[in-house]
C-alpha cells in the first residue's frame, strides 16, 4: 500500500460545443501529465462539451458525438488515470466524470448536486447522480466530485470522507467568476478538508463564455486546510503536486475527534465503490518545479476578467478586431485600454463621432487616450447625418420641442456608424456602458448601447474609475489621462448636459443599486440603512422601468455577484415596485 | 353526506406584480361566485402574484407583500371556500394554493411537480411540496392541484384518487399557450379522470405576460373523461358548474376496476386529510345559464394569441398607443391588422418609409393597408439621411464596393425614425419580423429589429399567409389587399432584390427550420428525411451564426412548442454546428 502518488491538474480553456478541439487538448495534457510524471490527471468539469453548453445538451446528437470523443480519448489514454468531464446518457442525462484507464473507461461518477440558481441552469438538463464515487488506487482512496457537490455541506465530500474513507478528494469545477470569488472557493476548500481531513484538489475551468469568465485559479488544500498551492489566476495553467497521504492516516488514526465525527455523519448517500487494478507507475519521476502564486489585488482581480472576457469573445467567435466609439469620456477610454490588452494594439480601431455638443475638452481626451494605448482612430462628424434626420422629421414633428428624442438621435447615429464600420470591415463593435447607466437606463437603445459586446455592463462607474487608477499604476503612466479621471461625467447630448442633471452623484448611486439590484432589497431597506428616501425611490424606478432596454442589451462579463443578463430575469411586464 | 355542489372557475387575467390589483379582482370574484350561488371559487395559478413572478420570487418583501394580500383577501371570505394561488414561505419558498374559508386561511397546499424545462424556471425559486392535499368539504372529497401536478403520471392526481379517495379534482393552473395546447391539455384531463374515475376541473390563466400568452379555456371533466364544459379560449371568463359525485360513486363501487387499480398503484407520495366544517349553503341557488362552447380552428387560435398577447404587452406596460413601419410587404400588414384588433385603428400609426429601391407596388400596397385598416399614416422617406450617411462614411468606405453594409444602413434608418416617434410621441414601436427570417439572421439589428415589441416573432413566414387568409376570411373582406398576398417577398434594400436570392422558398425553408430549432435535429437526421443536404448545411449554419441578433431582439409571442428567448437557451459562443 502507497501513500504517495503524483497528480496533475491541467487548467485549461475548453470551447463550448467544440468537441473535437476540447478532446485535442485534453489528449495534449494527458501527454504532457504523463511526461511529467503523473499517476492521475484531473480536467475541468465537462471538459469535452465545455461549459456552459446551455440547451445543446438537448441535441441528443450532441451528446451522442460527446461519448463518442470520450472513447477515443480512453483509448488514448494508457499510461496514467485520466478523469475527464462528459455528459452520460444512462436512461437519464448526467453531468458526469468519466476515470479513463488502460485504455477503457473505467468507471463513471454523475455530479449530484445541481445548481439551478444565479446563471446556472443544471437541472433544466440533466438528473442528479445518486450515490458518490470512491476508488482506489495505488493503494490510496479517492472520492470524485463534480463541482457544486463539493459546494453542498454535510453531502457529497463529508459521505465520501466519513463513510468511504476517502483520502484525496478530486473535483472536476466550472466555477464563474464574481468579485471575491477566490475567498470564497478557499473557504469552502478548507472546510471540507478540515471536516474530512483529506486532502482537496479542484481544478477550475478558466476562460470567457459569453456572459461568464472562469477565473482558474484551482488548487490543492491539505488535511489541516493549509493551502499547498494555487493555479494561476485567469490564465491556463498546468499544475503538478506531489502528494503523501501519511501524515493525514497518522492524523486520522491518531486523533479520536475523526472517529468521533465519523459516526455521528448522517450520510444522506450510500457511497459507491470502485477499485483499479494497480497501476504501473514509474519509478523515476522527473523533478517537479517549485510552484509561486501570489494573488492579485481586487482592482486588478477585476480588470483581468474584463480583459479574458473580451479576448475570449472575441476570438471564440471568429473576430480578430474590434471597433469602439472614444468619446473622450472615461467609460470609452477603459474599454478601449481593456481591448487592448485583450487583443493587441493593432486590432482595436477607435473611431471619434463628434457633434455639435462635443467640446474641445472631449475631442482632446479621445485622442489623447487613442495615442497613449497607440491605437488607430477615425474621426466622423455627425452633424450632417443628424441635420438630414430633423429636416427629415421637420413636419412630423412641428410643434414639438426638442427632448430626449433628439437628444438619443445623435447617439443611434453614432451606433449606425459603428455597425456600418463594423459590416464593412468586419470588426466587432465593443459598447462601452457602465453597470450604473445600464441599471437606470442612463443610455440609449441601439445607440451607445449598439454592438456585440459590452465589456464593462457589469462594472459600476465608482468601480470604473479604480479599475483606471489601476491601470495606470500598473503601467506606471498615464494610460488613461488624468483630465479625464477628473472632469465631471457628461453624455454631451445637448448643451452644458451633465450626468448629475439627472442622476444622483455616483457614490451615492452605486450603492442603493447594488442593494436593489444585487442583494434584492427593497425600497424601505434601503432607506431604512440610511440613503435619502427620494432618491432611493426614483433610482428603483428607474431601475424598474428600464428591464426592456436590457432585455435589448448585448452579452457582457459578469464581474459582480449579480449582473443584468441570466443572472437576474426580472419580468418587464412588472407592477411591483417597492 | 351530500353528493351535490356548485362550484365557480374564476377565468380571470391578472398583472404580474401587480399585488393590490389581484387582489381586488379575485375578492370582486369571489362575491360574483357567492351571487351565483357556488360553494366553491377555483381560482387560477399564483393569483396574488402573477405569472410568471421570475425573479421577483427573489425579492424577500415580494413574498411577504403578497402574503399579506392572502390574509386580506381570507378576512373578506366568509360565504363560501375559496382557493386562491400564491407564493408560501415555510423554512422554504413553496407555489401554494390557500384554502380560505370562513375569514380564515384554512388550509395550503404546495405545488409538488416543479416544471424546469421550456420556458419554465420553477426549480430556481420553489421547493417541493411534499404531500398531496385532500380536503372534505360537505361531504365530498376533493384534491387540490398545482398546474404541473396533474401533468406528471402515476404522481399527484393519481395518488389523491387512488389513495386519498378524492371525487373531484381541483387545478389551479397557468399554462401557456402554444397551437394545439388544447387537444395536449384535455388529453391529459382526460386521462387522469378516467384513470382515477373523478371529476377534474382545471382552470386555467388568460392573459398576455412578456412572451408568453395564457389562453384560459379551463375545462370541467367527468369521471368518464367526458367534457363537461370548457372556459373561452383567449378571453376572461366565468364558469359555474353543478356537479354532482353520486354517478361516480355509483361507478366506482359497482366497478371492480377501480379497487384493482386502486391495489395496483404505488403511490409515490403520503397524502395529507384536512376536513372543514360543514358548510351553510345556500338551499336557494340561481339557476345557470348554459354554456356553449365551440373551439377555434388553428389560424384563429394563433390569430387570437396574437391579438391577446399584444394588447396585453401594449396597455399592462402603460402604453396606448403603437407606430408600425408599412412596408407594403405582408408581414408589416399582419402585424397591422393584429395591432388594430388590439388596440383599435385610433390607437395605431403607420409609418411609410420609402426609400429610392421602394417600388410603387409597394407604396400602393402600404396605403392600401392602412387604408383598409383605417388606420393614420405618416409618410417620411428615408433617401436624404441615407445620402447623409452616405457622405459621411465616404471616405472611411473608399475603394469598397456597396454590400450588406448600406442595405443595413437603410434598415438602421427606418428603425430611428421609427424610435424618434416613439420618443416624442410615447408610441410603442411594433417591429414585424417573423420566425423564418429571425431564425436565419434575415433581419437588421437596430435596424427591422427596433422596437418594443416583435409581434409575429414567433410566426413562420408560410403561417403568416396563413393567418392573412384567416384574417380576410373572417372579415369577408380584402383587409390584406390580395396583391401583398401573391407577390415574391423582398426587402426592398437595392435594386431587384427578393428573398429567395439569399433564402430557399419558405415553403421549403419552413419544415427545415422547424427539425432545426423546434426538434433539436441535426443536420444529418434532417437531410435523411429527405431535405436537399445543401440546403439543410446552409440553413442551420445561418440559425447557429444569428444566435447574436436574436439575443438582443424584442420580445414576442410564443406561438410554437419552442420560441426563441427563455424558451431556447443556446449559447452564442458555440462551436458546435451538426
């Protein structure tokens, strides 16, 4: 009996519905587990399909063409143990872990516990797995998790560490990023490796996915709940541990307190037991590097979703450059410095639509910020087009005064000339709107808010501004110029117009939002802790009121625990409003 | 122990979120069922809250709020048993019906089957119930359903009649329409009843919420299966049955049948016995008008969803009035003459809007529509802002040749114009795209696709013949002039353009789309029905690479088994295209 062994977690950016590239890359990394010296390979949760794959699940061809990948990957797969993610097809359909070894597929274990909350939709597809895996292996026993069934206390992990003596828990995760995310999955980690003193390792997807960014940033936690090392962050990683399951038996043996805890778990599963013949595992390993992880600070935590999301986006779908309307303002200037990042300098086109209403001031800071990110712009007047459009309307109109309705004309405008830009060259129009205009509706339909992807519509405008300070303070310049950090925030729309004509100041409305549209407070709550009673009450209606400018809305990456899009569907036929 | 009652279906249309308003009009019902002398009033599904309440269910206070309504509305009940939908919250959050009886809620039942499929989400906000509930009122044994209980076999209805002995079963449910919901609905009343010899009576929501329409006709069925009465299709209404249980009593003792069954069936759940005190009814009933009842056949149905289905949109959202941009093609007509049936030609604008690729048949035809239609038209042509537009982009676009581009731009005109009378005028904008264009991406984003909402969304386009055929006939009169009717569809977007130069025929295109996106085929088992290969290649790839028009386009009415928005959930990154 062993109580060593070496285990790789390849944390990889899969493709949803590209079965045939995520099965290449999963050949790719059993490879380069088992030159690494691994005896088992942990990937992400459904690995082959990618996630989310939303309602191909119910293309039964689609999960057909799924198992047939699976197969060939097990015949691939020789050397070492190989735990892949797939969707079974067994009477029901499952989000399952297949154990690939010596050519054949071992065994399979179905996720159990599905999340059917925030953006997850799991129990639309699939049914939930019965009773939890354990297998041994070269001597030591593991239990298979997938995902949300390490999430769940008192279920999955705890039945598979107190009633299958599990030693090692192995969970195959697609977890979201929100703000914090890290702190939370560590705790979680810790808990249930402290409860069952085993050893955790999860291995997190990382990569965009429409609305979603999978942060990566896997890991491996030991009996005790110490940390023993991280993925990285947002990026792919490959991580190799070596692991010693002597100190946590000794442990186990030793203190009374997990027999104790042992028989007092109510198990709500019968656990389900598997063994694999022993393996022939090299004796000569190579030596494994020494593993660093220092995690990043909030700001920057932030900034780096936008930037995966964006990329991800972008070139998932076939686009190599994206277009995006500077006005001169900070929320413009961010996205561009975010496509930046995402895609190179050369495949971000900036383009200046000026009006009447644009002041020196805004001309001055667009190309300011187009210079410093060096990146190309076209500068196009608007004023024609909107002169034709009110000598268009001249008659139909007589009489009335001028209101938003001339004011959202300039601003479709310029979202027809983007599209234009956009159908003609091909690129991708990035919009550039902020979670605290697209909350109230600050914004116009198919004007500022026409294009393929919103990259900050999840970024309120108080956290807008730290995500610039950041950048400039990584790149230890001015990224994004100070004038534009400081002037008042304005949609220059008509003359001498200024965001706090009509909206409260932003640090008074970032937070009412983030009561009413995040945590689901109402009115009187909020009120209750403190915030002035008009304003709460007009901030909520507008967020009411605007559901079906959102509902209109392109896709973008969801950085806060709550965004606009599938994590929240409001009805826009609504009368509710306190 | 009687064997007589009399008992009101309430076939009312409530508000989503509208609380008070619910309220009120159950408690109004609930006295014009004391008038008509019924012993009990059977009221639709989550009365008090609506449906679908979404994530309003999410709001803490919503759930308080609506209870507090119940007990309002239980102190108003005096006379006879009522039993009304809402939103309980014991430990978890349950779909209830409230039994209120004499000022008091006497009992609740909790909705036990939880659809999550579809355009259904009920998993991400209820819990199960748990045991199905029979109560005895005056002597007769009823079970209380919610909506998807009486949907599953061998579930809840069964175990209430085989178990629980229930005579008559009562449904309280909000299922929404698509063609033929009918003959699938009563199909299912049929076979419960049959199968456990009771009474069921179903009653069912009417009204239009978001993308979804409800139809009502609930129905009443005996023991045989045999219909007893049906509630009006598409229309509130107010049914009132006397039933009388001793025919099935009579049956079910001289019929060893039914204690077979009864000894057969394993029931999945514990049922729950409640027993209210005998009733003081009123020996003097009103004597009840008879019922008639004649389904609508396909095109009227689909016709009248739509009507329903819009007018609700329209004025719940607190418009009155809608502007249409007429083309003088057929699906602006359509969706003309269903705006007229909902609101009235006073409260319709027709916006013409020709540009130099208009033909005059067009402009006849358009005219001739409103015309028909007597409905205000406003003629704004389109070429000067393009030529603005035009100008503007000449230089960005020198050395490009004309593409899809400037047919776009024309699309995007239309659609501003459109969208400034709606914002100096507070019209809401009807867009009028159907199925099969929207399906394919034959349609410009901020373009034909600008509005509020897209009546015939859901509509293919061989159906929208369809229903101008139906809509003539039943006028006896050319409201569709016949010429709009037999003409080759066409954008009108360049010189001598027509659908079929991009699209194959709709009546060849229709039957693909519907494996496609209505089945979940794929493009081999399409093509082995016998669909030319190119063709089904093509089509699926143009639905697969449209995911991102669709996903920013207006809502509309669900008319088939599967629509697009929450009713199909593809990812729009998606490499997956068999």
């Amino acid at each position: 009996m062993s109580d060593q062994i070496r285990i790789a977690l390849p944390q990889i950016n899969t493709i949803v519905g590209d079965l045939k590239g995520n099965s290449k890359r999963i050949i790719d990394h059993i490879r380069k587990a088992e030159a690494a010296g691994a005896d088992i390979v942990l990937f992400p949760e459904l690995t082959i399909p990618g996630y989310p794959p939303e309602d191909l699940i119910l293309k039964q061809k689609f999960i057909v063409d799924n198992k047939l990948w699976l197969e060939r990957i097990a015949k691939e797969n020789h050397k070492i143990l190989s735990i892949v993610g797939f969707v079974d097809n067994q009477e029901e359909i499952y989000n399952s872990a297949a154990l690939l070894y010596q050519g054949k597929i071992a065994a399979v274990a179905h996720k159990i516990c599905l999340p059917n909350y925030s953006v997850f939709d799991e129990m639309r597809y699939f049914a939930p797995g019965k009773r939890p895996l354990i297998f041994e292996f070269s001597g030591i026993k593991f239990g298979v998790n997938v995902c949300e069934d390490i999430w769940v206390a008192d279920g999955v992990t705890e039945s598979q560490g107190f009633r299958g003596g599990a030693e090692i828990i192995l969970s195959l995760s697609a977890s979201p990023y929100f703000v914090d995310k890290r702190d939370v999955r560590l705790a979680i980690g810790m808990t249930r490796a402290r409860t069952i003193r085993a050893i955790v390792l999860y291995n997190n997807l990382v990569g965009g996915q429409d609305e979603l960014v999978f942060d990566g940033n896997g890991f491996v936690i030991d009996h005790r709940g110490e940390i023993i090392t991280e993925g990285k962050q947002f990026e792919e990683d490959f991580i190799v541990v070596d692991l010693d399951v002597s100190p946590l038996r000794a442990f186990r043996e030793k203190d009374p307190s997990f027999t104790q805890d042992k028989l007092q778990f109510q198990s709500p599963y019968e656990v389900r037991f598997v063994s694999l013949e022993p393996s022939d595992m090299s004796p000569k390993k190579p030596e494994l590097e020494s593993r660093k992880f220092t995690p990043l600070n909030r700001s920057e935590e932030i900034y780096r979703a936008l930037v995966l999301g964006t990329k991800d986006y972008v070139t998932k779908n076939g686009f190599e450059k994206v277009v995006i309307g500077l006005s001169g303002g900070i929320d413009s200037a961010l996205t561009a410095a975010i496509a930046v990042d995402a895609l190179g300098s050369e495949n971000v086109v900036a383009v200046i639509l000026p009006s009447e209403y644009t002041s020196e001031t805004s001309m001055r800071d667009a190309n300011a910020v187009a210079e410093k990110l060096g990146i190309h712009t076209e500068t196009i007047p608007i004023q024609n087009t909107f002169k034709a459009y009110l000598e268009t309307l001249k008659d139909v109109f007589r009489d009335h005064p001028r209101d938003v309705t001339e004011e959202n004309l300039q601003a479709r405008i310029r979202g027809n000339i983007l599209m234009a830009l956009s159908n003609k060259f091909g690129w991708l129009v990035l919009t550039t709107g902020n979670k605290s205009e697209t909350s109230v509706g600050y914004c116009t339909l198919y004007g500022d808010m026409a294009g393929g992807f919103a990259v900050i519509k999840d970024v309120p405008k108080t956290m807008v501004y730290k995500l610039c300070e950041f950048r400039n303070q990584k790149a230890n310049r001015e990224v994004i110029p100070k004038s534009i950090l400081t002037k008042p925030p304005t949609a220059e729309l008509r003359a001498e117009q200024k965001d706090e004509d009509i909206l409260p100041p932003y640090d008074v409305l970032d937070p009412i939002l983030e009561e009413f549209v995040e945590r689901d407070k109402s009115v009187k709550e909020i009120i209750e802790q403190g915030y002035p009673r008009e304003v709460v009450i007009k901030v909520a209606q507008m967020v009411d009121r605007n559901e079906y400018k959102r509902r209109q809305a392109p896709p973008g990456i969801k950085i806060t625990q709550k965004a606009f899009g599938k994590d929240r569907r409001v009805p826009i036929t609504n009368q509710y409003h306190t």
